[in-house]
C-alpha cells in the first residue's frame, strides 16, 4: 500500500475529471460530490482515455464507444457498443483519500 499525491483538490473542483500521468501509470481522477474516485485512466476495450468521457452519478461512458463503469468498484455497468458488460474486463479502482488541498490514491 503506497499513497501517492496526484493532484490538488482545486484543480479537481474546477475541472470534476482529469487524467494524472504519473511514473507509475496514467489514472483517472474524479470528484463526484464531495468524493474523490481514482481508477486506470485507460478504457478496457480500446483504450480510449476515460477522462474524456461523461459522468453519470458515479459511473462513467468512455468516449469512444459508450462502454459505463462503475467508478465505485470499476464494474462494468454495459460494455462496448451495446455489448454485454461481461465483454470487457472491468476497470482496475484505487482508495483515495484528501488531506488538505491534496488529492491521495493508494496505488
Ligand atoms: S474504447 Fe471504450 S468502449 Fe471502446
């Protein structure tokens, strides 16, 4: 378990969802609410960036071919091109936690 800083809080208010590049990997990094969601920034199917696509509630539709996750867990809620959710492998989601102004996941 290692917690890493990605990013500050401002920046996730101002924006809702973004993509932090980090040594380790690309994740994706959303506030919905007054919860921070962290899960790998790349979509399963295609890899298509998440960060582009649209929330919903706590899911998001990755732009490419509306494929919804479930940023709670990473399960696929329905896959690729009105696929079935189990036609793609389920997105990879991280704890995250906020100290201050700074964003936390334990990757
Ligand atoms: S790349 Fe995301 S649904 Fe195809």
């Amino acid at each position: 378990m290692t917690w890493k800083r990605l990013c500050d809080l401002t920046t996730l208010r101002r924006k809702g969802v973004i993509r932090v590049d980090t040594d380790d990997g690309e994740y994706l990094v959303a506030l919905i609410g007054e919860r921070v969601y962290v899960a790998d920034a790349w979509c399963t199917h295609q890899k298509s960036d998440l960060s582009l696509g649209i929330t919903e509630g706590t899911r998001i539709k990755c732009p490419l071919h509306q494929a919804v996750f479930e940023l709670t867990d990473g399960s696929v809620v329905e896959g690729p091109s009105g696929e079935p959710p189990d036609s793609i492998r389920p997105l990879r989601t991280y704890r995250a936690k906020t100290e201050g102004d700074d964003v936390y996941a334990d990757l």
